[in-house]
C-alpha cells in the first residue's frame, strides 16, 4: 500500500515507497499529481485493440465514441476505476433510499423547505406566492413579506434540485449526482493530500461506506452539497497553487462562494487554518492566488446580495435572520421562530451538545474511532502533509466553535432527530476525518506489513469486522427507525387522499406551520394539489373556507409528539368541519379520560375568547363533558352547561390571564358581566387543557380553536348578518395510528340546540 508524504509546504512521497506520481520509465520531466479519473492520451489503436465489441455504439459515430470512452478507461489508474464504481453505486444508492426510506421526506422537516423552494424555482419564480390569509398557508420557517413567502435559506442547494425538476422532472437526478460528486471530490482531493491514487481511493471509500453519508444523500438538504463545495474549494486551490494555472483558482472560488452562502459558518470555521496557512506558504503567489479566488467569487457574491435584496430588502442581511432574529450565534436566550419558548444556552449545554454529535459520529462514520486515533497517530508522527495538517486543525477548530452553536443542542437534546437521520452538523467533519484517517491507516498497515504480512493480517481483521459490524448496526437501526417514521407518515397520506372531492384540510398545527411535524401537511407552490393544506388558527378559517367553497373542510388533530421517535403516539384523526350560523350556536368540549399526564395534582380548562376567560377545573383522571353556547355577548357562566360531575364549578377571569380564582370550585359561581367585543372582529374561542403537576409547574397538554366571527352590525334591526358564524368539527371522519389520542374534542352540538342556526358544511348551504 502506498504510503502518505512526508510534512512539507509542498506535496512529495516517502522515499523509498513508490507512489503514482513517480514513472517506471524515464522520462523528460517529473510528473506531477495526477488524479487518475482523466488519463494521459494514448494512441487511440493502443488503447481499444481486441477490447470494444465490433459494432458497439449503433453506427459509425457511437462506435467511434464507445472505443474512446473504453480505451480511456481501460488505461486509467485502477484506483480511478475504483472510485468511479464507487461514485456510481453511491448515486445508485441515493435514489433506492429516496425511495424506499424518504419516499415522504425525513423527520428533518428542513427537507419541506428545501423542496419547497426548489419546486417555485423550477416554476420560475424565486419565491412560493402568498395568498390571503397568508397566515392560514404558512410553510415550516416561513416568514411573509409583502405578497409572498421568504424561506429560511439561500437559493442555491434549491437551484440544484430545481434544475432536476426542470430538466427530468425529479429530484432523483439531483440526489445521485451529488452523492457521485461527494465520492469523486473526496477522492481528486484525497490525491493532493497525500500524493497516493489508493489512499484517496481509501478516504473516498471511508467517505461512501458512512452511514451518515448513505442517509443524508438521499435527503434535500444542503449538508453533503455543502461537503462537496468544501472539498471543491480546497481541491481547486491546491491544484491551481501547484501547476499555476488560474481555471483551478477560479473554480475553487466559485465553490467558496456557494458554500459561504449555503453554510457559512461552516466554511469559516473548518477553512480558517487552511486559509492562514495558504497566505503564509504562498509568498509571491498570494496576489496572484487572491486575484483568481475573487474572480470565482464574483458571481456567487453578487447573486447573494441581489436574493438577500430580494428577500429582505437588504443586501447585506440572508433569509436565515428575518424569521426570529434570536437564532443566532452565541449563548444566551435562543428561539427558533417567534412563537417559540424562549431556550436558555449556555457553555454546558454547547459542551454537551458537540458531545452528544462525537458520541454518534462515532458509528455514524465508517471507522469513526478507529479514524480519529489514525488521524492523531499520523499527526503525531509527522507524516501529513501541511495542507491534511490544517484541515485537521479546521476539523478542531470546527468542533470548538459549534459548541457556541445552538442549533446543534437543539438538534441533539430538545428535539433528538440527529439519533435516526444521524449528527448531521457533523457532515463537515467528515472531510478531515477521512483523509486523515486514510493517511494514518495507510501508514499504519504498512508499518505492519513491513514486520511481517501474518503480523499485519492478523491486527488488521479484527479492527475491519469491529468496523464493519458497527457500521451494519448503525445502519440497519437507523433504516429501521426511518422505515417506522415513514409508515406513519405513510398511513397518514393514505387517509386524507381517501377523503373525497378534493379536500381542504386545516392542520391543528402547534407550532403553526405547514409540514411541521410531518412533511404530509405542505403545499405546493401554486396551492393546486389535490388535498390543500392550512393552518387552524382562528376566524381566518371562515375566510379560507369562504375562498374554496368547492372543496369540502376537514380538520386534522396529530397526537402531541406525533413522530417525534419511532415510539412515540402517531395518532392522527380528521373530523368533518361546517359552518353554523345564528343568533346563538352550543358547542361541546370533550376531555378524554386519563388526559393529563401521571402523576399531575390537577388539571383545568380554560375558555378563552377575546378578552374574556373562563377557567374550569377538572378531574384529571376522568372524562369530561361540558355544552357553552356561543353569542354576541361574549363569554359568561350562563352559557356553560355541565355535562357530568367531573367539571367544578367555573370562575370567570375577566380581563385576567390567571387561574381560576381561589375557593371557586366549593362556592356558587359569581355572574359577572363579560366584557364584548365589538366592531365585526372574530372573536375566535380557544380550548385549553392545562394540568400542574406534583412541584407545582402547569403547562399545556392540549389546545383547540373554535373559529368565530361576529356580526358587523349588531343591535341594527335591518341587519341580514346572522349574529355568530362558528366553524366547527360535526364528527370523526377517520384516524389512524396508535398511541396516545388528542384528549381534546371540540365539536359544534345538534343545530336544533341553538336557536336560530343555520347548518352549512364546507361553506356550502345544505
């Protein structure tokens, strides 16, 4: 096997080892680095003689390209070969998990974004348009800006998958190139680092095997493009510094640019040792190296500022800042989106985060432990070259600086979907981790080889079965687990297409975006597909209802942590909606027994329309059943009517946003006048359950709303607007799934309960 170079500022071989550089036959000059995947020319006779079947290629020009395209493969290096059946099963592989594990999209509802955006580029727009309510339409990390949708990210992953859509009409295209490119880039660049085609060919193998590689490269996101720009960028630099051409600059400058723009701190963080040391090694070049860097760079730089323009009316400020401008870098109070809790990071919370990613990189990555002690004994005894040196310390630095991430802790602690689709932060590692460790695994079997084979043979074959074992566990565990998330999603799909004409679906979305949490509930970019997704959020239902009269209304309830893990509920139920209107419309709140969580001291609900409340206890261990009427006057006890002896008596929270008041449940309930809310506005009700547990801590266990709107003109006596119009469920439809149900059933009573109602389903008159 060969062995890596030697340290130097420039790249050379052990002496006394061959290498692929070096000739066995003399020659006018010394060779420089070659890459194997574009042999030499040779005689065209010499390379095809007795190897290209007679008539191959369907005429005289395919036979005559057949024959160059054979005779340059079959001269080529047998490391390129290698690798170029690597590049292709890895592609292969992309597209059979696309299809047999994404199929719906992962548990990183990231990829909703991604492909969301590629879809309206390949329509040939730059943004998804918002029609109104803009609100009710909202995708995942979604923001509106004037009359349409900002995404969180840059345009440029999206513009790759974009192009596939365009041009054959899938992402399948776009999902093997990128995972091909990964291979063959890690390979060109494996090359340059260590001067040996079969330890590239070593680290491009490390790469593809990793199971954090095989399951990202079948998802729409931007972490393994951005592995491939990294790699593209260090490549093109040394390539260019060494021959001195300036097309390798200009391409390493291109990919610098897009990667900047994908993931910048990424690129900052694992570049900067590299980038140190390119200004100090390249006296008298430096100019030059720069010169060419910006002229690659000028393109991606002003595409980003004129999108950045686009998107947030500043050129200088991404998409990533205009949702929640506390998702940022650093420690403090971080949140995700404005309606988010506010999550308190600190240095504990980055350590143990940055943690969490090793420990699963570990398996995640083919020999992960394994490579890392290679890549210390290979540093250590100096047989890396200075360009591997400084991707090794960017990998080091790269670790430090995310502990200041806190994306990465929430990715790992609140939410913990990197244990089924992988430490995906973590992709960028990935390009120190195999090279390095390429170079000291190649080192240390020829050591091992040099004392003798039986030696060598017998150390190696345990450490690849160890490896080999624990990639299949990680692998096959991770597909099971995706495989489950997936059948959920799967079953979902399958009940609401079941569901006829055409529906319109209101997803009781928490928190409230479209395809969150499950990819399922988004929309295309034209709002055209079969089944049309919106959010429940309130009296803006009447309105999205009133735009689609021909599609009939449906509202979705997910059980809470739906999908979170392959354990956790997948309860999923749709209940027919329709609109009531009247002078007074009775709804009915069910609260299922056994609702709120073990061990809870008490539980409580709390009626909430405009200003007005009314808080209830409840027994949080038995079913609950209570009737409230609906009219102009807004809330008051003498519009409930207990169903059961579960409820207590109600106190009424006027302009307060407490609990019930103390003592209400063991004396009469007080009458006060509930304030109105006038002027048409919707003075939508909202259902909540609440339960505290043993320390005293309450939080929410489940929230419904109840879309309401007054009538503009109350108390006018030729008004032909009926004094309430209520949207409300009229019964189950379907579900699907197991586990825990949404304990909270809100549904609109008998229309002969409400005087004066008029029953309409879907905003249809029946």
């Amino acid at each position: 096997m060969d062995l890596p170079p030697a340290p130097s500022a420039a790249l050379g071989t052990v002496p006394g080892v061959s290498s692929p550089h070096e000739s066995r036959r003399p020659a006018p000059a010394p060779a420089e680095p070659d890459s194997g995947l574009v042999p030499p020319a040779v005689p065209a006779q010499r390379a095809v003689r007795g190897r290209v079947p007679a008539g191959g290629g369907g005429g005289p020009g395919g036979d005559a390209l057949g024959r160059r395209l054979w005779g340059r493969l079959a001269v080529a290096p047998a490391a390129a070969r290698y690798v170029a059946v690597l590049a292709v099963l890895s592609a292969v592989a992309a597209v059979v998990l696309r299809h047999t594990v994404f199929p719906l999209l992962s548990v990183n509802n990231d990829e909703g974004i991604y492909l969301l955006h590629a879809r309206t580029l390949a329509e040939g727009r730059l943004f998804p348009p918002a029609p109104r309510p803009a609100q009710s339409y909202l995708p995942w990390l979604g923001t509106v800006v004037d009359d349409h949708y900002v995404l969180k990210y840059t345009p440029f992953v999206p513009a790759v998958f974009a192009a596939s859509l365009f041009v054959a009409g899938s992402i399948d295209p776009a999902l093997a190139v990128i995972a091909a490119a990964a291979v063959v880039v890690t390979y060109l660049l494996g090359v340059e680092l260590s001067g040996s085609r079969r330890v590239a060919a070593l680290a491009a193998t490390l790469l593809a095997l990793s199971p954090l590689v095989l399951l990202q490269s079948a998802m729409v996101l931007s972490y393994l493009p951005a592995l491939v720009l990294l790699q593209a960028t260090v490549l093109g630099v040394l390539r260019g510094r060494r021959s001195h051409r300036a097309p390798p600059v200009v391409g390493a400058g291109v990919a610098l640019g897009v990667a900047a723009a994908v993931r910048p701190y990424d690129v900052v963080l694992l570049l900067a040792p590299f980038a140190v040391w390119l200004l100090v090694a390249s006296a008298g070049r430096r100019w030059w190296l720069l010169r060419w860097l910006m002229c690659g760079l000028a393109a991606p730089v002003v595409i980003v500022l004129l999108t950045n323009a686009a998107a947030t009316g500043n050129p200088l400020r991404l998409p990533f800042a205009l949702l929640e401008p506390d998702d940022r870098i650093g420690f403090g109070l971080r949140k995700l989106y404005p309606a988010d809790g506010r999550h308190d990071f600190g240095l504990t919370d980055g350590l143990s985060s940055v943690g969490d990613h090793l420990w699963l990189l570990g398996g995640w990555a083919f020999g992960g432990v394994v490579l890392a002690a290679a890549s210390l004994a290979a540093a250590a005894r100096r047989r890396l070259s200075a360009p591997a040196a400084m991707l090794g310390l960017g990998g080091l630095v790269f670790l430090i600086g995310y502990v200041g991430f806190w994306g990465a802790w929430n990715a790992a602690e609140l939410w913990g979907g990197i244990r089924f689709v992988g430490p995906f932060y973590m992709v960028a590692v990935l390009v120190p981790l195999v090279h390095l460790g390429a170079i000291g695994c190649a080192w240390g079997a020829a050591a091992l080889v040099a004392r003798g084979r039986r030696l060598g043979f017998a150390a190696f074959v345990p450490v690849v079965a160890a490896v080999v074992a624990l990639t299949i566990v990680v692998l096959t565990g991770a597909v099971r687990d995706n495989l489950a998330l997936t059948g959920n999603d799967r079953d979902l799909r399958a009940m609401l297409r079941r569901l006829p004409d055409r529906p319109l679906v209101f997803v009781a979305a928490n928190p409230a975006f479209l395809g969150h949490p499950t990819p399922v509930t988004a929309n295309g970019p034209d709002l055209d597909d079969p089944v049309l997704y919106a959010i429940a959020r309130g009296v803006d239902d009447l309105t999205v209802v009133a735009d689609h009269p021909e599609r009939p209304a449906y509202l979705l309830r997910l059980a809470p942590a739906y999908d979170r893990s392959p354990g956790s509920p997948s309860t999923a139920r749709v209940e027919r909606l329709a609109v009531r209107a009247g002078d007074r419309v009775a709804a009915t709140v069910a609260v299922a027994a056994g609702a709120a969580p073990p061990r809870s001291r008490s539980a409580r609900l709390v009626l909430t329309a405009g200003r007005d409340r009314l808080s209830l206890p409840v027994d949080p261990r038995t079913a609950t059943s209570l009737t409230f009427t609906i009219d102009d006057d807004g809330l008051d006890v003498n519009d409930l009517a207990v169903n059961n002896a579960a409820v207590n008596d109600p106190a009424v929270d006027d302009h307060d946003t407490g609990s019930a008041r103390a003592g209400a449940a063991r004396r009469p309930p007080a009458r006060p006048t509930a304030t109105v809310v006038r002027g048409g506005r919707g003075t939508s009700v909202t259902v909540t359950l609440y339960a505290t547990d043993r320390l005293g801590r309450e939080r929410t266990v489940d929230q419904q709303i109840l879309p309401v709107r007054l009538a503009a003109g109350r108390g006018e006596p030729d008004r032909d607007e009926p004094a309430v119009t209520v949207l409300g469920s009229v019964g189950q439809v379907d579900e699907v799934g197991t586990g825990a149900r949404p304990p909270l059933r809100v549904t609109l009573a008998d229309a002969g309960g409400a005087r004066g109602a008029k029953p309409r389903t879907g905003g249809r008159a029946e």
